[in-house]
C-alpha cells in the first residue's frame, strides 16, 4: 500500500497538550488534595492551582445548593435513582463518568422538565442570581439560556454536581473524606495512571491522559492512546478489497458516521471487536482518505460491493428503500423499517408533529415513524453535541404535548425486539 502521503493523526482533534490530564477531566475535583503525584505530572501547572480550583469547585456546589435556583428547580430532578446511576459509572469509568452520566439520564432529565413544566425564563432568571464561580467571567450565568434545550443542558450539569454531592461523603474545607465510593474511585485512578503500550502504535500512554470526550467517543476503549498516525493511504483498487474486510470486522454495515471517537459507531462496537475495527480504519486511511478516492462512504460501499439490497444511487445522491418501499436516509433507518415490516406492524413514515408555539411554530417537525399513537424517532449521530440538541428538542416536544415517543439509538439497533416488546405495540 502507498504510504507517499505525511502522516495524519488518527482523527482530527485539537492540541493534545491542552488535554494533558486533569485539564481534559471536570471531575478530576473530586480526587482529594493531595493524592499521590499523577495529576500535575506535565501540566505546566502548580499543584496549588489545582487544589485551589477543587475547593472553588466545592464552593460553587454547595452556594448553589442553597441557592432559590436549587430550591425551586434542581431539587425536583434529584432523586435515588440518579445516585445509584452516578455511583454505577464512577465504579465503570472512574474520573471519566460525567459524560455517561449526562448521556444515561438526558431522556428522564427531558420528561421530568415537561411534567414540571419549567419556564426558561424562571432558569435564565434564577441562573442570572447565582454567584459567578470564575472571576473572569462577569457575565450573568443565565445569559445564553434561550430557549429550551439551553436550559436542560444547565440543568444537566447541575443535576450531575448536586448529585455528586449528594453520593460522595462528608466535605471539610475543600476536601472529600474517605468513603468506600471514593476508595474504590482512587483504585480506578490509580489503575489507569500506570503507562502501557497502544495496542495499535505500541506508543507508551496513560488511560488518564485520554481526553475525556475521547475517552466518551470512543465508549471507553481503554487500550489506545488516541494519538496514533495513519501511516497507510491505500488507493482506489485497495480500498475496493479493504472495506468488505473492514464491514466484516463491525459487524455491521456502518453509516458515514465513522471512526474511532464517534459514539454513535463505537458504541454498537462489541469491546473485543474495538481493536480489529479501529486497526482496519487506519489500514484504510481513515474515513478522509475513503472520501478522496469515492466521493463519499456510501459511494465507496457501492463500489466495494457490500450494500444491502435497497440502496439506490440516484441523481440527487444514495437513497435506501425499505422493502415497504419507504425511502430512508440512512441504512440504520432501512433496517428498523424493515424490522417493523418484517413483523407485521403498520408503520406511518416521516410523520408530522402537532404544532407547539415554541418547539414546533412551523408545523413542519416531523418523527422517522409513528406507530398507533407512538412517535418513533432514531437519533443516529447520538454524541454529537449540537445533534444532542435537537434530540433534546424533539423528545421535549413530545412530553410536552403527551406524546407517546420511543427513541431508538444505535446500540439499541440489536435489540429491536427488546425496544418494541417494551410499549406493547406488536
């Protein structure tokens, strides 16, 4: 294979020295002052600047627990069942859980924010009372909450602090005492502060140094350091042989959305399987080397030879056609409709929402299928944040007009029966 091209990274991302652990990790706070050395190795930072960010951090916490914004709207999204969850995550993914925490509860978080029917502009008034945490910022902290989805990703956060404060032991000034949580917290650290060899490069790195949304991306793949070069750029005639390869080692015919950080393709990876796909990605030359050769991924699956039947290639670009002949934008989306097909339950397509002054002032939103009286969305680029936002949206507009709504997202694309049996619909 022709390797005439410089090196690239792995993946696109930004100045890697910047993410130099813990300055990539919000949660590093609640490692207490003074553990162990790990932390400040190669920030460029003074220990003491960290210890004073954890105890402003605690600060911030505990004055907005008493704060009217705590009383009058956090409160009503705290509860035992996010403090079991929080406590599941810490023990999975240790100093890296506030990502699956958020990801884990966003539906519940939207559903309880319509059932109490919050006005954003009580948070953005409530938020604008609150005392700023960094001294460089002047602006209120209610500013940018205009609408909505706004207000339940600041909600999002709050609930994850609260909650943490609310599973960690006591606090004395600025330090968290032992606990069994904690201990078990510490072990994780220092576990994943011991230097091993990338599988993929066999460069020497720590599980610590990975950049949290990184480490989220890639649905905790411990074994890679995320710095890897792509160091092979097969031609046109190689990738033709290379991609059924690749397809084979997913799995599953992934859509355009690849590679080693995007959550929506990584977490419908089986862990054991993370390897072999992530190698046989760089053996391609990464999704931009696939683009320079074909045009597009699913152009190149056509040329390859592994698209299912159903997948057209039209003038206005790929459609997939579902055997109901629905059009589909997506392979995922094909799938699911030929899912419900293949089991007999009528299925509307593309269906319109009913108008919502604010979440649907146009009229023109509309659902991926509806099913008796249940909206049916597949949030397929699950991950990405602005791409969160409009889930967040269009989940909000469904509670907010008690609506029947099931979100689907690529992990559950293998438990179809699962998803469905769930809301007696068959």
């Amino acid at each position: 294979m022709k390797n005439s091209k410089s090196l690239v990274p792995f993946f696109e991302g930004r100045n890697r020295e910047f993410y130099k652990y813990p300055m990539s990790v919000m949660p590093y706070l609640i490692l207490s002052e003074g553990f162990g050395d790990y932390k400040f190795e190669n920030t460029g930072k003074d220990p003491n600047y960290f210890n004073n960010e954890r105890k402003r951090w605690i600060a911030g916490m505990e004055a907005d627990r008493k704060s009217e914004f705590y009383e009058s709207i956090v409160s009503k999204f705290i509860g035992e069942s996010f403090d079991n969850f929080l406590r599941a995550v810490i023990l999975q993914h240790g100093v890296f859980n506030s990502h699956y925490f958020s990801a884990g509860i966003r539906s519940n978080i939207v559903k309880l924010y319509a059932e109490n029917q919050v006005d954003v502009n009580q948070v953005r008034a409530l938020l604008d009372r609150l005392q700023q945490r960094s001294e460089w910022r002047v602006q209120p902290r209610g500013t940018y909450i205009t609408k909505d989805s706004n207000a339940i990703f600041i909600l999002l956060e709050h609930v994850y602090e609260q909650t943490l404060l609310r599973i960690m032991p006591e606090i004395v000034e600025g330090k968290i005492l032992s606990s069994d949580l904690y201990s078990k917290l510490e072990q994780w650290y220092v576990a994943h502060s011991v230097y091993q060899n990338c599988v993929l490069c066999r460069r020497k790195f720590r599980v610590i140094d990975i950049p949290e949304n990184y480490y989220f991306g890639s649905d905790g793949f411990k074994n890679c350091c995320f710095s890897c070069p792509i160091t092979q750029f097969p031609n046109k005639t190689e990738l033709k042989s290379l991609l059924p390869i690749f397809i084979d080692a997913c799995g599953f015919i992934p859509d355009s959305n690849i590679g080693p950080i995007k959550y929506s393709f990584t977490s419908r990876l089986d862990d054991d399987k993370k390897e072999g796909v992530f190698r046989y990605y760089a053996k391609m030359g990464g999704i931009d080397n696939i683009r320079a050769h074909f045009g597009s991924w699913f152009e190149a699956l056509i040329k390859s030879g592994v698209l299912p039947e159903g997948v057209l290639h039209t003038t206005r670009g790929i459609r997939c056609l579902a055997k109901d002949g629905h059009l589909c934008h997506s392979l995922d989306e094909q799938l699911i409709d030929n899912w419900l097909t293949k089991h007999g339950i009528p299925h509307e397509r593309d269906p319109l929402y009913p108008y919502h002054p604010d979440l649907n002032n146009s009229g023109r939103r509309r659902a991926d299928w509806k099913v008796g009286n249940t909206f049916i969305e597949y949030f397929g680029l699950t991950g990405e944040e602005n791409y969160d936002k409009k889930t967040t949206e269009k989940i909000l507009l469904a509670n907010c007009m008690g609506l029947d709504i099931l979100p689907l997202f690529p992990s559950d694309i293998e438990r179809l029966n699962e998803k469905f049996e769930s809301l007696e619909i068959r």
